[in-house]
C-alpha cells in the first residue's frame, strides 16, 4: 500500500528521535514491526543491524538517525538495564 512522501518526510524530520529512526528502518531497509519489536543494543554493530542473523549494512541517513536516538536514550535512560534497542519510561525501568 503506498504512502504519502509528505508522512514520511513528516516522520523522518521529527523532533522525536525515536519516531525518526522507526521511519528510517522502514523507508530505508524495509524492516517489518516484529523485526524491530525484537531488536536490541547488541544487535547493532559497526554500521551493520543484525535481523534474525543477517547483517544488513545500514544506510548513511540511518546511521545518522542511529546515533541521534542512541544519545537521546542515554540522556533520558543512562542507567537503563532494558537490553532493547526501543525503550520508553515504562520499557526503560525492566531489564527484560
């Protein structure tokens, strides 16, 4: 189903680190919600993801979004035990 360019330029272009990246690893690498639901810290490596044990090299603008969410989860969450690449408050408190 195709989607409006306006939303996802509207997504990529959020103030919310979070939403930004889950835009980008659907318009750039076309990961499926159960993909990224199971992502976690460990599974991304030197510019690669790690998805169901195949490394996908990830696109320069992800890496960027990358790296953006990853100091905003630090700032919010810097002693967070949550191995989840996706946390909020509630994720944030539970190492599981």
């Amino acid at each position: 189903m195709p989607l409006q360019v306006e939303r996802i330029r509207a997504a990529l272009d959020s103030a919310d680190p979070a939403r930004a990246l889950l835009c980008a690893l659907i318009a750039f690498h076309g990961l499926t919600a159960r993909q990224i639901q199971g992502l976690q810290l460990t599974d991304v490596r030197d510019g690669h993801l790690d998805v169901y044990g195949r490394m996908l090299p990830l696109a320069a603008p992800v890496r960027r979004y990358l790296t953006a969410y990853l100091d905003h989860r630090r700032r919010h969450w810097p002693t967070t035990a949550s191995p989840h690449l996706f946390i909020h408050f509630r994720s944030a408190t539970t190492a599981c």
